[in-house]
C-alpha cells in the first residue's frame, strides 16, 4: 500500500502553502511499485517524536512530507529545521510555507544542541528555510547552532563522543561574507542542493541562480579545503540526461565531493507536476557514471534525499577520502 508517512505526525490547524493555493492543480500520478513506503515503528519513532516536540524543533523530515520519515526517526535520525518554518522564498517543489518569518529565536541554538544530545546523534544535519529578510542570510545563527552543539559536549560528555555537523543551507544570494561566517564554524560537511538543471530554474527555483548555488559550493572548498561538500538533484521534473551529466561536470569543476539524486515527489498536487517516475535502474546507472567522474560518494535511488543515511554516508566519505590520499 502506498502510504505517506506525514500522516504519522500531522500538524494540525495551519494553511501549509497559502502562496501555491492559486496555481492550477496537475493531475494525480499514480506512484509505481517502487515508490511505495513501507512504514516501519518502533518506540524509538515515538521518542524522536517525543524529543523534537519537547524541544519545540521543526524538522525537515516533517515540513517536506518526506517519505522516509518513519525509517529515520525509527533510528532517532531528525534533521532540524532552523530559523523557523516560513520561507522568503516560492520553490515550486518545496511545501514549505512562504511569508514574512518570525524574528530569530535566541533559544534555539541550545534547544537543538539538547536534543542532538538527547537523540545521541553520531552525525546530525542542520538545515534551515531561507532568509533573505536577514542581513547575513542567518549565517551567523547557523554558526551559534553548531558552537552549541559541541559546547553541550564540551560540558556534558566528552568532545569526542559530539557528532560530525553537516550543514544543508540557503544560497546566500546578496549576502556578503555569509559563507566564511558559517564555515568558521568548522562544520564536517557543507552542502548546497542546486536542486534540478538550469533550464528548469526559472520555473522550480525562481528566486535562486543556478551559477550562484555551484559558486556558493566552489567557494565553500576555497575558503576550507578540509571540508566535505556535498550537493543534491531531484529526479523527475523534466530534465534530460544530457542535461544531469553536465550537472555532475559542473559539481565536479567546483570540487563537490558527494552528490545524492533521489526522485521528486509532489507534495500537493499544486506544487510542481512529477514529469517522470525514474526507475531504480536509472539510478544505478547515473552513480555509476557520477563516480567515474570522480565523486567520492554518490547516493541515488528513488528514496535518497539530502540527509537520508547522512551517518552512514559521511562515514564512507571519510574512508573514501582517506583512500584517495593514500593513492595520491
Ligand atoms: S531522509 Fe532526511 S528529511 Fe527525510 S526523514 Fe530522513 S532525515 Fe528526515
């Protein structure tokens, strides 16, 4: 049976998307066989449930209706969603609500870094919405979250047990100087999803500019050569395969290290269309070809996202690069 896991923990009493209720509605794709979630519970579910609401965290597990949410937080794996959950901007995938944000809340910092702790995460994903309403694009509020989180080590436990940070951001248009306020917070991986192709900008990420997000990544590696980046492509929205091969020459010119592709799922059927469910052969076949063109770690299957199996893959990059410099 097909299932969508957002049913498991639905928030009640909010109008998700007001900005996409105007578009047209696009007809219902019947998801293949692949495509169908098997949930899986067990009380670990209930204490990641349990632990994001006492701390009064959004994550993106639940904003983005992901299908993977009942494996994930089945082993205590959330990614957070700082800065709120209202976005300055209209990505047609995206089922993040649009509007004018909240200001920043200067407890949250210390309520992720207690939670990680509480979830006894090895590796946790920080994401955020966008915030273009905010002079350094909430570069330095990132850079509080991942001070707090090993400072809840530091005082807690040891610095050794605190978990790698990766960081999933905004694009940082327009705003100077904030990518070198982030990264001097030292987190192990820096990832930027450019999301789809070029030719599908204008209609999947308006606000957005597709050499800006590759720049974004190019400088990220520039400014630490240490740090792991990391980029993301949704499948199925009407890209052709010549043009996702030069998308992986593009990430691989700007020294990208892991690249995930997973398939695009509508949210609502006022988001985007779905173009093309692509088989899981498909995705085999585009690592394969990913990897010859010299990532060190490629995810892509039907169900990849950014953060899904993010522990597991970081610990695979880091022997990747290892064997890398060994060889070299
Ligand atoms: S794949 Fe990522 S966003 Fe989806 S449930 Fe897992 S941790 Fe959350």
């Amino acid at each position: 049976m097909t299932s969508s896991s957002n049913t498991l923990f639905k928030k009640s009493g909010r109008v998700r998307h007001p900005e996409k209720a105007h578009r047209s509605q696009s007809e219902k794709s019947k998801r293949p066989k692949w495509l169908r979630v098997k949930l899986t519970n067990n009380s670990n579910l209930e204490t990641t449930r349990q632990i994001v609401r006492e701390h009064e965290l959004h994550t993106v597990c639940e904003e983005a209706v992901c299908p993977n949410l009942s494996e994930c937080w089945s082993k205590r794996h959330a990614t957070f969603l700082i800065m709120g959950d209202i976005c300055t901007r209209a990505c047609s995938f995206c089922n993040v609500s649009t509007g004018r944000p909240l200001p920043l809340n200067h407890t949250e910092p210390e309520r992720i870094a207690h939670a990680v702790y509480k979830l006894s995460l090895r590796h946790t994903v920080i994401t955020s919405v966008d915030r273009d309403d905010l002079d350094d694009g909430g570069a330095q509020h990132f850079a509080k979250v991942i001070q707090a989180i090993r400072n809840q080590y530091h005082q807690v436990d040891s610095q050794q047990n605190a978990p790698t940070i990766e960081v999933l951001t905004p694009d940082f248009l327009r705003k100077d100087a904030a990518l070198e306020t982030l990264l001097a917070a030292e987190p192990e991986v820096f990832n930027h999803n450019l999301e789809t192709v070029p030719g599908l900008y204008p209609s999947i990420r308006p606000g957005a500019r597709y050499f800006h997000s590759l720049r974004l990544l190019q400088r990220a590696k520039e400014i630490n050569p240490r740090v792991f980046t990391k980029s993301g492509l949704m499948l199925g929205l009407g890209e052709t395969r010549v043009e996702l091969l030069q998308v992986m020459d593009d990430l691989r010119s700007a020294g990208v290290d892991f690249l995930t592709m997973g398939q695009y799922l509508q949210p609502t059927l006022h988001h985007a269309p779905i173009k093309r469910f692509v088989p899981p052969e498909e995705f085999d076949s585009l690592k394969q070809v990913a990897l010859a063109k010299g990532f060190l770690q490629v995810a892509s299957s039907p169900f990849t996202r950014s953060s899904y199996h993010a522990d597991e893959d970081f610990e695979k990059l880091r022997v990747a690069r290892s064997a890398q410099s060994r060889a070299n």
